[in-house]
C-alpha cells in the first residue's frame, strides 16, 4: 500500500498537443471516492471494503483526551486478507501508517450496526507490526501471525466445503494440486442437534474435472468400488468414514494432518488427475441420524471444512529464495505498519439453491483512542513518542517522515522547523480543545496540507529564514490563552518609516463582510456508538436566522462541538471587524517582524480641505519580504482595537454573543 504522504505535481501541456495527466492521478482519484473513505459511513448495511494494489494507507492520528466523547476517532478500514480457522472468520485490516498507541478491544469494534462484543460470540482484536528497523535487520521476520495470515500472498486458509442442510445444494473442493495443506471441521448451530445430520443422496451427485469441465460422475464412482453408485453420504458424523455419532453444536476438530502436507491430487480416475469440484444435490436434514434414540430438536446450520493452503511447508520459517518467483524472500515492505486482525462470527451465509454458498461481510467499524505513536514536541520530550491529539505533533510528524527533523535535537540549530514555542501551542490546543482526531487518507502535500489545515486550529504555518514554523492566529496571554486585555504591539510605523509613495489600502467588499450564519461540519465521536457527521451552526445573536451560509468541512479531523464553534466564532469576527488589508515599504527592518504579529500604523492624513488629522490603525502582518535594494515589503490585514487597545476580533471570539444551533 502507498503512503499517505506524496507530495506531487500537476502536469500541463501545450496547445494543440496531449496534456499529460497529473502524477499519480488514477490514484488520487480513488483516494477522493468516497467508497474508499475510512471514515464511517452513515450506511450500517455496507459491506466490508477491500484494499487493491497501490491503495493508499492511511495515518490515523488522534487520542482520547480524558472520558468517552472527548476525542479519539473511528475508521472503517480496509480488508487486505480473510481467513477462518477453527470456526470463526478472520479479517487482516490495514489500519495506518506508523505503530497504533493502543490495541483496540472488542468492545469498540463494531460488525455492521452491532457491537462485536454482544453478538459475535468468541472474539479478539490482534495488532501487528514492526519498525523498519526490525525488518531491515531480519528480511524474513513477517510481522503477521496467528491462525490464517502470513506475508506470503500465497499463504491462505479457506472454505472449501460448506455442508447446509437447508440449501437444495452445495459445493466441495479439493485443494489446489501442489500445494501443502492442513484441514479442520466446526460445527455451528444450536440446541441439542446430537442426533442430527446433513443426509447428501448420492443419486444427487456430479462431479466436474475443473481442468477440462467434463462431468465425470461415472468415473467417479467406478474409481470407488467399494462405495456403490448412489450410496448417500452423510455429515455432522464423527469417527472414521464420519460414521457415528453426530456431533454437536460448537464441535472442533484438531486440525489434519497436524503439519502442512503436500496435496497431490486424486490419482485414481485414469486422465483426470487434477482438481475437481464434488456438487451435492437434493439435500436435507435428518434430525433422526440414529432411529433408536429420540430425534433431536436443535438447529444444524452447517458444517464447515476449513483448509490452510500454502506453497511452501512451513510459512513461519521461509526459504531465503521464494520457490515461486524465485526472487529473495524479503518482508520490509510490512515495516512501520499498524495492522488488525479481528476474529468472531464475523459472516452471514446465506444459501443458494444452485449450491453456491457465499458469505456476506459487514463492514468493520473501530474506535481507535489512541492514534500512532509520534516524538511528543507538544510536552518538551521529543525523544519519547505517544499518541498525541496535537496539530503540533502531527506537523513535526509529517517532518520527520520526510527525514527533515531530528527527533533527539531540541535546538532549532540547522532545523528546517521551529520548535521553541511548540509547547506553549500545544497548550493553546488544550485550553480550547483544539485537538485533531482524524484519518490522513489522501496523498498530500506536507507544506500545502499543514498551510490549510492549522487556521481550524487558529494558527497560520509560516517560513522565515529558510525555518517552517507555526504561531497563532490571534494574540495570547502568559498562560496561552487568547489575549483579551490591552495589546502592545510588535512595532510602530509611521510616516516617517514608510518610504513614500510606497503605502496602499484595499478595502474588502461589503459583500465580503456581510453577517453570515457559519455552518461547520464535524465528526461526532464517541465511544458508546458509531460517530458520524454532525453540523453546528453559529451566529451573532444579533444576525438574523435566515442570513446567508457559509459552510466549512472540518470532518478530517474536528470530533468536538466546542473546536467547531471556536473557528465559526473566529471566522465571523474577523469577518465582522476586519474592513481592509494595506502593504507599504519600509527601509530594510534590522528587526525580525513575522506573519501573525501586531503592529501600529501612525499616519498624518493630509486633505485639500484642511482637516488634517492622524490616523492610527492596527493591523496584523500576513507577510514581510526583503529585496537585495535594501527595502522591506510589509503585507498587513486590518485588526482593530478598540479605546482599551484590546483586540475586537478576540473579544469577541472570547465574550461575544452567538447563538450556537
């Protein structure tokens, strides 16, 4: 599977000629189809989804903060293998990217609409990985284990015959010829089903050589003579022949032959030695195997032979030379992976009249309370990785995957990223809930995706000095909370400083500052039942409901009411008291000024009229470049204060009066 993180690059082309389609295009495509979204679907009825070659893997990154309703998030992955052993079905799932901080149980593990803990009788989640580290060391060492995975494609465990009572027919199969093979029978039902049995007459019986289609039912029974044409067979019988007696319901088998054996084929019908499917006909239940003793009054529902196939003896021990593409056997692409396996009853069979009998797979749902493990930046100990809800986190995340970041420095020394102020943000976070519980699924650009993504968390990515790095959006007190006393600013321009003919203003359109009702989507997360999107609307008490919209998404990674309110206060405050954006040169600054800093401008407004009078206005930097001249350029959007010098756009994102729906 490929990576979340792909930084690529449209194509164009001239005119007149073919424009090349942008790299990884077909990909992309299918990571945006929303069938292949990782995020629950409203649909409880969707059957399970499946991974294909080069299907993205995602990054889950979340964590719960305190109780259930606080964060963490649930993802419906992908299926990459299917098995059943010893009666119960067996999914592998490809979680995400990265080592998952916490396995989850059961109990947060839904099948369809129900909760595997209520209904799917014995069940188990099963995590596995390991680092690439681990890999690079010991090519061989799959990560995969228990009872029907392995690394190999090869290496699988099937149905090949499932005895229903209540179909008028079914299949059975061999294993495929040449491989090694290990088989074992279950039982399922119900009740006291002891002296019942699947009665399979042998005048129903056709047998098909799968090499060439011929129907070879004489031959068949001709290579048995001491089995009599139309004899009827029996199953849910025990001992040798499965004679007697019956077996009961949740009855297994150990498994047969007790290692993996070579399956050549049946020999004995003279041109036909290859595989062969056995089709039963006209079959019924007989609840009175034995007429001596009373019928029973249970439920059979079927018998199931499982096999374990594989093209090499012994999958746990593999040859250094793969014996079927005879290139070295090598596991590191399974390196630095999260994958689960769940196991239960995890299948409805639903039986055919013309014998083909398939199961129907529910999606698999999981609440995952702690993401991947990441170098916590946010607490000041890089070196110690965690589950983390920090956006900080997760931007130095995306860093270290691009090998940019050394998570054992703690000095912005030749690092292409700021970390001094990491913790006081990753604070902010707390103080206001701003926490990101999500699922990366789509192939991104770290730079654009972390530009966009942290205005919903009330900061703005920046690059200064050849150094990446994130500062807040508005201005925040010693104990990082949003700052609503008296501002002082960064610097002071007047007409002085600004070099002449250089300053001008651009008002917003009044459409642009109408008051709007700010619709935010979200994703309801709790523990107790499968989230799904929410939607919050927010207003100043004072707009009127039937007010124009404007609807954010923040469904990739917002799973909290008061994160999604926060923004929409934000959006509409800025969009209330911000009238207009300015740039102006000034000679060059020999103190450092960045994007998210306050500054004052001083300026004598001069008038034909005579009523001149100063005007002093604040504003917020949004950019500031050098020239080799000796000039700075300063870009400015309008922040104003009010007669205390104290923030509008904060107040009231702090204290003013919405109405929240």
């Amino acid at each position: 599977m490929a990576s979340a993180l792909f930084p690529y690059n449209s194509a164009s082309g001239r005119s007149g000629l073919p424009i090349k389609a942008p790299v990884a295009a077909r990909q992309t495509a299918k990571d945006t189809n929303t069938e292949n979204s990782k995020k629950p679907s409203p649909e409880i009825g969707r059957p399970q989804t499946s991974a294909t070659g080069g299907d993205t893997l995602p990054i889950v990154f979340a964590k719960k903060a305190t109780t259930c309703g606080t964060g963490g998030v649930w993802i419906q992955p992908q299926i990459i293998k299917k098995g059943t052993w010893e009666g119960k079905s067996q999914y592998l799932l490809a979680v995400s990217q990265g080592d998952l901080g916490l396995v989850p149980p059961p109990s947060l593990t839904f099948h369809g609409g129900s909760r595997l803990a209520s209904d799917q009788g014995d069940k188990s989640v099963t995590k596995y990985y390991k680092t690439n580290a681990e890999l690079t060391t010991n090519k061989l060492d799959c990560p995969i284990g228990g009872d029907s995975f392995d690394c190999r494609q090869d290496v699988a465990t099937v149905v090949l015959e499932l005895s229903v009572g209540n179909a008028r027919s079914f299949k059975s199969f061999d294993p495929p010829i040449g491989s090694y093979f290990q088989g074992i029978l279950s039982v399922h039902g119900s009740g006291d089903i002891t002296n019942t049995e699947i009665e399979m007459p042998g005048t129903g019986l056709v047998v098909i050589d799968d090499d060439s289609g011929d129907d070879i039912t004489t031959e068949w029974w001709d290579a048995r003579p001491a089995t009599p044409a139309g004899t009827t067979f029996h199953r849910n019988r025990a001992g040798a022949g499965f004679a007697t007696p019956c077996l009961p319901a949740g009855f297994v088998d150990d498994p047969f032959p007790p290692d993996l054996e070579l399956w050549e084929g049946w020999d004995d019908i003279p041109g036909y030695t290859g595989n062969r499917t056995v089709i039963f006909n006209n079959v019924s239940i007989n609840n009175q195997s034995d007429p001596t003793v009373a019928a029973t009054n249970g439920t059979l529902d079927f018998n199931r032979w499982e096999y374990k196939i594989s093209k090499v003896p012994d999958p746990s021990n593999p040859p250094t030379t793969d014996p079927v593409t005879n290139y070295p056997t090598d596991y590191t692409a399974f390196g630095d992976m999260t994958l689960l396996e769940v196991e239960g009853d995890l299948e409805r069979y639903e039986p055919s009249i013309t014998g083909d009998i398939k199961p129907q797979n529910d999606q698999i749902s999981i609440f995952i309370e702690q993401g991947i493990k990441v170098s916590l930046f946010s607490e000041g100990t890089p070196t110690v990785s965690g589950a983390s809800n920090k956006f900080v986190d997760l931007m130095m995340f995306f860093f270290q995957l691009l090998k940019r970041q050394d998570p054992a420095s703690v000095t912005t020394l030749g690092q292409p990223v700021e970390i001094s102020n990491l913790q006081a943000l990753a604070t902010f976070e707390d103080n206001y809930k701003l926490w990101f519980n999500g699922v990366i699924e789509q192939q991104v650009n770290i730079i654009d995706y972390v530009s966009t993504v942290s205005e919903f968390f009330l900061m703005r990515f920046i690059s200064r000095n050849g150094i990446y790095g994130l500062q807040p959006l508005l201005p925040l007190n010693g104990s990082n909370q949003i700052d609503v006393t008296a501002l002082t600013p960064t610097a002071t321009f007047t007409d002085s400083d600004i070099l002449q003919g250089s300053f001008a203003k651009q008002f917003i359109d009044n459409n642009e500052r109408r008051d709007m009702n700010a619709t935010v989507a979200w994703n309801y997360t709790t523990c107790d039942e499968l989230g799904y999107e929410n939607s919050t609307i927010v207003r100043y008490a004072t707009t009127p409901i039937d007010a124009p919209l404007m609807q954010f998404d923040m469904t990739d990674f917002c799973a909290l009411i008061d994160h999604a309110t926060l923004y929409a206060k934000y959006f509409l405050a800025k969009r209330r008291h911000s009238t207009h954006s300015i740039g102006f040169q000034v000679p060059l600054l020999t103190s450092e000024l960045i994007p998210t800093q306050i500054i004052k401008v001083v300026r004598q407004r001069v008038t034909s009229r005579g009523d001149n009078r100063t005007e002093t206005e604040w504003y917020q930097v949004t950019e500031v470049k050098h020239s080799t001249d000796g000039i700075s350029t300063i870009q400015a959007s309008h922040f104003p204060v009010n007669g205390s010098n104290i923030s509008k756009i904060s107040d009231d994102v702090v204290n003013g009066s919405f109405t929240v729906a």
